[in-house]
C-alpha cells in the first residue's frame, strides 16, 4: 500500500476512535434524561391511544343517540305512554341499556313505561337529569352516572350520554333532552388499563378521573357499585408526594399535561394528560419506580449495542474510503478510455475530412479541364464516399448516446423475414462482390411472417454484415443464414448466422468486443477508416433491447461467426397490409398534381450552403421551391400566398428571429382552410425522440433528417397521399 494511503487510513482510524469515544460520554450524560423521556413518550403514547378510542366510543354512542332523538321525531308520538314505548324498543334495539327522556319541568320518561318525578318521589340528585342541561348553551353530556336507586334497574356503574332536543312535543308536553345509559365497560374495553408488563405482572396502571378527583373509569376492570373512590383522597393517604393535592387539583384546572412522584406503599410516576375541552376527565397513569430502574439495564445493554454500531460504522466508513479509492482509480481508466477514444475520433474524423479537403482542391484547381472531366468525376464519387462515412460515424455516435440514454424506442409490428434477408442481400451484394468476395444467403423459415423490429434487426444484420466485409481478405466468403425454433405459445426464436473467412479476432478482444470504443489493430487489418469501434456495442444494446442474445466465436486468420437468437410472435397468414405494402413499387419519380403541375414547396431554411443546396437538388427533380430565411419570413409569405398555393413547408427547426416550432404554431392557428392541412416536415439535424415529439406537437406532420434524402423525401410524399386526388382544382 503507497504511503500516502497508510497515512490516510490511519488519520480515519484516530478520527474515528476520538468519535467513538465522544458518542460514549454523551450517551452516558444524557442516560438519565433518555431513560425518563422514554418512559413519557410510552405512557403519552397510552394516554393518546385511550384518548383516540374512548372519543370514538362516546361519538358512537352519541351519533347512535342523535339517530334516536332523529326517529321519535319522525314517529310523531301522540301520547307519552306511545312515546315510553318507542323508547323501550329503541333501548332493546341498541346498545344502551337504559334511554330516558327529560321534560322541561324535570319529570323522566323511561323505557320501562315508569315516569320519575323527583318532586313526588324525592329521588334525589343521582336521578334528577335537570341540572345537566340548566345552561341552555349545553348542547351534550357525558358522564359517569351511579344510580343507586333500588327502582332504577340498575346494578353496576355505568356512563350517561345526554343531547338537547329542541322543539319536541308530546300531548302538549315540551321534552328538554334524550339520555342513554350505556355499561362502563364499553369504555373500559377501549383502554389500556394495565401496561409496562414485565413476566405477566403489570407495573403501570390507568385509569380515568374528573376534575373533582372522582373516579369514571377505576384502576382496574372490577369497579362495582359502592366500591368508587377519590383520587385526591389516596393522594392524601399516600407517605409521600413531590406536589399537595391542592397543587394537583390547580393544575387539573388549567388542563396542563404534568407528571410527579409520590409513595403509597410503592414509590411510583404519576402522569396526567387532559382529555379534550369537551369534556373534563383527566387520564392517570402511575409506572412504577422499579420500572425506571429496569430500564437503565436495557439501556445499559443499548450501550453495548450503540457501541457495536459505532465500530461497524468506522469499519463501513473504512470500506467506503477504500472503494472511493478504487472508484477513483476506475474514474481515472475512464478518462484514459474517454481520452484514447477522442484520439481515435479526431484520427477517424481528420482521414476522412482531410481527403475531402484534397479532393475539393484538386476539383476546384482542374474543374474547366475537359481532358480531366473523366477523373473529377471520379473525385467526386470519392468525395460522396468520404462524406457518406463521416455521416455513418456520427450516427454511430448518436445511436449510441440515444441507447444509452434509453431513448430508443423498439416497435412491435408484422414483417416477412425472406424480405428482409433480401434487402440486405442486395443492399451489400455489390460492395462485397467488387471486393472480390463471394457472398451467400442460406434460409430455412418456419414462419414466413413474425412480430418484431424490422428495421433495427436489419440495422444489426447489416452492421455485422458489414462488419465481415471490412475485415475479409479478397477470395474470401461472407454466408448470411437464417433459421427457425419453434416455441411453445405461437412463438418462434428467428436466428441469424454471419459467418466469414475474414482475419477473425483474438480471444482478448471477443471477450470486450461489445465495450464502447474497442478496437482492435493488427498487423493484417487495415488501419484507416476503421469506424468509431461503437457498431458492435450498438448491436448488443439493439438485440437486448429486443429480448435476444448474440454470440461471436472467432480466432485470429480463422474468421468469425455471429450468430443472433430473437424470439418473437408468429403472424398467421399473410397480412393484407404488408401484402400491399409488397406489392406496391411506385416508380421513382417525383409526384406531381392532378392537372400535372409541380408541386409547390416552401423551404424555411437560414443556413445559406443548406439553402442553396436543397434549392438545387429540388428543383433538379421538378420541385417549385420558394425559399424563406428564416420561421418569421416563412410564416410571412405563407400568409400572403394563394388558398392551397403552397403543398408542403420543409421548416429548418433551429431559425433566427422565429424557430421552425414556433412558425409552424403561427401557421396552424391563421383563418384560412389550408392553414391546418398544409403538409409541414421538420428538416433537422436532431434524431432525438423528445426532438422529433417536439416538431409533432407543434403540428408538424413528419420529419426528415439532414442531410436530406430525396428518395426518403419522395417516399414520405407519396405515403402523405399526393396522387391524382391532390387538389383537383389545380
């Protein structure tokens, strides 16, 4: 290890134990405050659970009492003997065990068809319900409510709801207000009445109390009649307490959340928590001491355990600063790549560039030579071959930025596999066969028709194809096969085999032949013009885009073989559409309009060389052509312009003053009927898709790509529908 790494490692390793060492002292500090901050968090975390569930009780039970108060009304009871009855099956009905009704001058009607009046019976406060509602602001009631009256039914303890009724009658008498009386166990239920349960022991107890101490819901789940008592008075009997009821009962009254010590036989934490402002009940929780202590065992263990983490943390940390090394070492390799690939490049581009720069010399030094006619045109073929690699380099790179980038798009659709093979057949037949190689096409189709990309398998056959044909010696041979395997589902796997007797390659460049940027020199290849070592690595992402696999075996002087599996669907029978589309083979001449005219196109195009270019080469195949510098001048003169004057608009994408999006909006939204169906293509240089989506949603209707194919340009009008039908009035 270089020195300056063991020192860096060890300057990490005293870091980090100075860190370790800190996070233990203020651990330890903060221990007691942690321990007890705990034990809060727990029992706010009960109180809030209680209170959660004791409220969605009492809506119930009041929603089911509004529900109540609801049907006698609809009832429209015509006596209160009818009314007591209603109430009796409502009560049968329902979760409550008892439900009154309170008239105004404080008589209860009861569902046992018995009327109490407590100035006949003197039945005191316990069933006098008056005094709830007395303030005409109370709307509602809860409370606990201990009837101890033999008469009343009722044996243990249990919780009245009461709402407001408002504008009730009965035989003339004004009901005030609806009661249901409910068990307290449906609260109870609801609570966490015992917790910090340690070996089936509970060490905290709840329960639930009213500002005045008294108990609505008692430390455990056995509170029968007669057996209530006050909080303040066990207060009072208790050794000891950090605070004075009096204290307590102040605190209670301004509804602080507050929390103490105090000994009754056991020293424990008591902890208060308000209810709500609706009603006023107090939770309690008392944790005892014992609990505290325990838990500075667990948390003496955490120590441990904090301790262990920290250690694997300055390991964790060790390791990242070990691989930061190793990532940049590999950041480092990259640049070399990068920069060995830009020396390529500038290699690659300069050859090409450099010949057209000779041969556009010795053209425009000869060009009024007539003994030399027979050669410029030769310089001249040469120069398109120059200019036709460059274009394949930068779409090398571009194909492969958008791979990549994962811009790529692979489409779905019939095609017939024999033509395909064909078309590649004939579109490298002649450059091979100059080259003196013999070229050979070898099929056993199962299904003629299949699902699939035709035009990027193509792309790969024909990379690889090509591929073969650079690297075969004269007298060699390039086989192109294909086969079938049937598949389970109406599948099948199509495989393709290119095999050559070419100079082959070494086993350490077929193991990184798929790498950007590789290529490999030997003393048998030739070193110019070799490409940008990308059309492999494009043909790997292409096939794994499309779900298959590509194999290469190859050995120096021994050739190489490619061979390339992709499954896809069977087409049954044969597809009207493509059968047209093979059938039909326009001939290559420029579409005109129906009374024979020229088609009239308006080029949008401020680069004066492209201008002057596209000018000439479109007017050589029988274009009218009316140029417009720029998206402003194009829009401009379409404006002024005959209805239907103007065919097609070819708008350059990138403009002064107006880009082609822009011009081509303005032309969309004129008043004028050809304004929406003039055709519009984007002429870019841009191949990426959120580019060509761009001029699309800008309503163009195509693009084409610079530098501009005319063929490809003819094609696209026909498929737009110029023929005979085109503007039958011209």
């Amino acid at each position: 290890m270089p020195k300056r790494s063991k020192l860096f490692y060890t300057r990490l390793v005293a870091l980090f134990a100075i860190l370790v060492f800190l996070l233990a002292v203020g651990y330890v500090l903060q221990l007691k405050k942690v321990i007890e901050k705990n034990i809060i968090n727990s029992v706010t975390e009960i109180a809030l659970h209680d209170k959660r569930a004791i409220k969605t009780c009492i809506e119930f039970f009041l929603e089911d009492l509004r529900g109540v108060a609801k049907r006698l009304v609809s009832y429209q009871c015509q006596s209160t003997e009818a009314m007591q009855i209603r109430l009796n099956l409502e009560s049968s009905s329902s979760e409550f065990t008892h439900i009154y009704m309170l008239a105004e001058d404080g008589k209860v009607y009861t569902d046992k068809l018995v009327v109490y009046d407590p100035a006949q019976y003197n039945l005191g406060a316990r069933i006098d319900l008056l005094p709830f509602f007395a303030d005409d602001n109370v709307r509602q009631v809860v409370t606990r409510f201990d009837d101890k009256a033999e008469f009343a039914g009722i044996s243990r303890e249990s919780i009245l709801y009461g709402i407001r009724m408002d504008d009730y009658e009965v035989s003339g008498i004004r009901m005030k207000a609806l009661f249901g009386i409910t068990d307290i166990h449906f609260i109870q239920d609801h609570m966490i009445i015992d917790s910090f349960i340690m070996n089936g022991t509970p060490h905290g107890y709840s329960s639930v109390i009213d500002l005045k101490g008294h108990y609505i819901i008692g430390r455990t789940r056995d509170v029968y009649q007669d057996n209530s008592s006050n909080f303040f008075d066990d207060l009072e009997a208790g050794r000891s307490s950090e605070l004075d009821p009096e204290t307590v009962a102040e605190n209670m009254r301004r509804s602080e959340t507050f929390s103490f010590y105090a000994d009754n036989g056991e020293n424990y934490l008591i902890y208060l928590v308000p209810f709500d402002d609706e009603i006023d009940w107090y939770f309690i929780t008392l944790i005892k001491r014992d609990v505290l202590i325990q838990q500075q065992t667990t948390f003496a263990l955490m120590s441990l355990v904090l301790l262990v983490v920290v250690v694997a943390i300055l390991m964790g940390l060790m390791l990242y600063g070990m691989s930061n090394h190793n990532k940049l070492f590999k950041a480092r390799e990259a640049v070399k790549v990068r920069s060995e690939f830009l020396s390529s490049m500038s290699h690659e581009i300069r050859t090409p560039l450099n010949g057209l720069i000779g041969l556009n010399h010795l053209i425009s030094t000869h060009i009024e030579e007539q003994s030399r006619i027979q050669q410029i045109k030769d310089w001249l073929d040469k120069s398109k071959k120059l200019a036709n690699y460059l274009l394949s380099l930068l779409n090398d790179i571009l194909d492969m930025s958008k791979l990549q980038a994962g811009k790529i798009d692979i489409i779905t659709a019939p095609f017939y596999v024999e033509s395909m093979i064909d078309d590649i057949y004939f579109m490298q037949k002649d450059n091979i066969e100059k080259k003196g190689i013999e070229f050979n096409i070898e099929k056993k189709i199962l299904a003629p028709c299949i699902k699939g990309d035709e035009i990027r398998t193509k792309q790969v056959l024909v990379n690889i194809v090509g591929n073969a044909a650079k690297f075969t010696r004269q007298g060699g041979y390039i086989t192109l096969s294909v086969s079938q395997r049937k598949e389970a589902d109406g599948r099948v796997t199509t495989i393709y085999r290119c095999k050559d007797s070419g100079i082959g390659m070494s086993p350490a460049f077929v193991e990184k032949i798929f790498d950007p940027f590789s290529q490999e020199r030997t003393g048998d290849s030739d070193n110019t013009l070799k490409g940008t070592g990308l059309g492999m690595p494009i043909t790997k992402q292409l096939v794994d885009a499309m779900g298959g696999t590509v194999h290469v075996e190859s050995a120096l002087g021994q050739g190489s073989t490619f061979t390339i599996s992709i499954p896809s669907v069977v087409v049954e029978g044969n597809p009207a559409a493509l059968h047209s589309a093979e059938a039909a083979s326009p001939a290559e001449q420029t579409p005109r309009r129906h009374d024979g005219a020229p088609i009239k196109i308006l080029l949008a195009e401020d680069a004066e060389f492209n201008a002057e270019f596209l000018l000439e080469l479109l007017t050589d195949e029988g274009f009218e052509v009316v140029h417009a510098e720029n998206g402003q001048v194009a829009l401009d003169t379409f404006k002024e312009s005959a209805t239907d004057e103007f065919d097609i608009i070819l708008m350059d994408m990138q403009m002064p003053v107006m880009d082609g999006c822009q011009a081509t909006e303005a032309i969309r939204k004129l008043d004028r009927p050809d304004a929406a169906t003039v055709l519009i293509f984007a002429c870019t240089a841009n191949t990426f898709k959120a580019d060509m989506d761009k001029a699309l949603q800008s309503g163009m209707n195509d693009f084409l790509i610079k530098p501009i194919d005319i063929k490809a340009l003819l094609k696209k009008l026909r498929q737009k529908g110029f023929s005979e039908t085109m503007h039958p009035g011209r």
